[in-house]
C-alpha cells in the first residue's frame, strides 16, 4: 500500500519576500545609473487638483474608424473592469499653468491669439498633443511624481456619464450606402450647430457623478491613444487593426482624430469630421511606485 507524504505548503513570505528584494534591487540600479532621479529638479511645485475615481466595471464604445465588408460602421460597446483607482486633474491645465512651463524653457508658447484674459481661470489652448506632452515632462520633475496624457479609456472611466457615443446608429447589416451618408451628414450637422469657440472658465460646465470637472464642454482634450482603422468580415470579425500613432484622439463632446503638431484644430488639422472647438489637456498622476522607472525606460525607447 502506497505512503502518502505531505509537503510543507509555501508561505506568503517565501514568495513575497524574493519579490521585495529583487524590486528594492531594481530601484537602487536605476538611481545608481541615473534612470530616475532622486529628487524633483529645481523649486518643487504643488500639485495640481485630482479626483480619485474608484475602480468599477463600465462600458463605453471603442475608438477608431470601423468598417464591415467595406461599409462604415460603428464600434463596439467594451465592457472594461478597472481594478485600482484613477488619479486624474479635476480641472484641465490653464494658461497660466502651461506658461509656468513655457517660462521655464521647457515648453513652446501656445498658438498666437490663443491667450485668454484670463489665463488663472481659463484652460490652456492652442497647444499640440507634442506640447502636452512636453508638459507633462516637465510637471513630473518639477513635482517629483509621474504624470502622463490619460488614455481615451481613462477619460471614458473618469468621464463616466458624460463620455459621448459616437454611433451613428445605422444598421450593421444595411448595405445601402445613402442611410450612412444621411445619418453622417445628420451628425455632423448637430456637431457644427452647437460649437461654441471661446474658452470658458474652468468649473464653467460642472462636474459629473466623480467630481471630475467641466468634461464634454467647449475644450477637448488630447488624449494618448492612437487613431486606428478597423476592418471586420461579414461575421464581425477583425481583418486587420492598423494604428497610426501621428494622430491622436482628443475626447470631448465627440472624439476628434487630430496630427500630433496641430495646436489650432480649426484650422484644417482635424483628420476628420467636424474639428474640435478648442484642445487642450489634462494629465493622469501615475501613483505606482515603480512609474518613476517605467518613465524613464519609455523615454529611453523601450516599449512598454
């Protein structure tokens, strides 16, 4: 008759512990090597105001052109469970906060003739997604924490009810082309009809469900998810997926695909629809403790 032997079960602190040690070690080698600094540059700023969003399950339609046996469209609903909170600016960066960047060297000046009267109270505009970019850089080493354009996704969680559905709303099996074309002209027709071009004061249209302010108003915002085309078979399913990482969502009261340069969107930049009233931005504050690192391997090219 065959003995059966147990074997001592592994403890929590076994598995965590090498874990500890090698993430301790990883830390020391990239401040030994200069990856990430050991303190904020220059005179350390305060930090802007952020809401946490709390983690949840929510839906809202993917970005991106879709086409099905040659025939726009719309995307599909995502169900998405986001499992730790979100911390996001309440309010987008104004003026006078971007031209702290600009004074310092860091970043180039808006778009002449998009200086507001207001600059403490109004968000910046006439800025790039290369502009938001190069500000984000500069409040992570002014504050000495991680900063980085939030994602479409991020925007629709921290958006919650006033993320907006780009669906025409078409049939997905329709095949004549006229319906598409009228429900289009219909939207876009809509979307000419409310623009509002001047820049209000932040908190000027209020805050969602979150605390998270003045989304969907008359200033989009960058975002740092690339526009993509889909191409899907008769059954639905996905052909190819081709990014194009020179242009970029900004989310608002619609998504809007923009080059990556364009500061006045108003002026041609849009890739398509109708453009944006306004662009600017706000930034996720990345709090895991390793985001300094994951910085600064991605400013070194690594793919993360």
């Amino acid at each position: 008759m065959a003995v059966l032997t147990s074997r001592p079960g592994i403890s929590w602190t076994s598995l965590a512990l090498p874990a500890l040690l090698l993430a301790a070690l990883a830390g020391a080698l990239a401040v030994k090597t200069d990856l990430i600094g050991t303190a904020p540059a220059a005179h350390v700023l305060d930090e802007p105001q952020t809401v946490e969003i709390a983690p949840r399950s929510f839906t809202y339609r993917d970005s991106g052109e879709f086409f099905r046996n040659g025939f726009a469209v719309d995307g599909p609903i995502k169900t998405v469970t986001v499992r730790r909170p979100l911390t996001i600016m309440k309010y987008q960066v104004t003026a006078s906060d971007y031209a702290r960047c600009v004074t310092d060297g860091a970043c180039a000046p808006a778009e002449p003739g998009f200086v507001p009267a207001d600059p403490a109270n109004t968000p910046a505009t006439g800025v790039s997604y290369d502009d938001a970019m190069a500000y984000a850089g500069w409040l992570s080493a002014r504050t000495g924490k991680t900063w980085t354009l939030p994602s479409d996704r991020d925007l629709a969680f921290a958006a919650g009810s006033r993320f907006p559905d780009d669906a025409l709303g078409v049939d997905i099996n329709s095949t004549n082309p006229a319906e598409r074309w009228l429900a289009d002209y219909r939207r876009e027709a809509a979307r000419k009809a409310s623009r509002d071009p001047v820049p209000q004061p932040i908190g000027r249209f209020g805050e969602n469900e979150y605390g998270f302010a003045d989304f969907a108003g008359n200033v989009w915002e960058w975002t740092s998810t690339c526009n993509r085309r889909v191409n899907l078979d008769k059954a639905g399913r996905v052909v190819n997926d081709v990014s194009s990482c020179g242009i970029y969502v900004a989310s608002g009261k619609h998504r809007a695909a923009l080059s990556s340069f364009v500061r006045n969107p108003k002026g041609g930049g849009c890739a398509v629809g109708v453009p944006p009233d306004n662009v600017g931005f706000r930034l996720v504050k990345d709090t895991r403790w390793y985001a300094p690192l994951l910085a600064a391997l991605r400013e070194r090219g690594f793919p993360l």
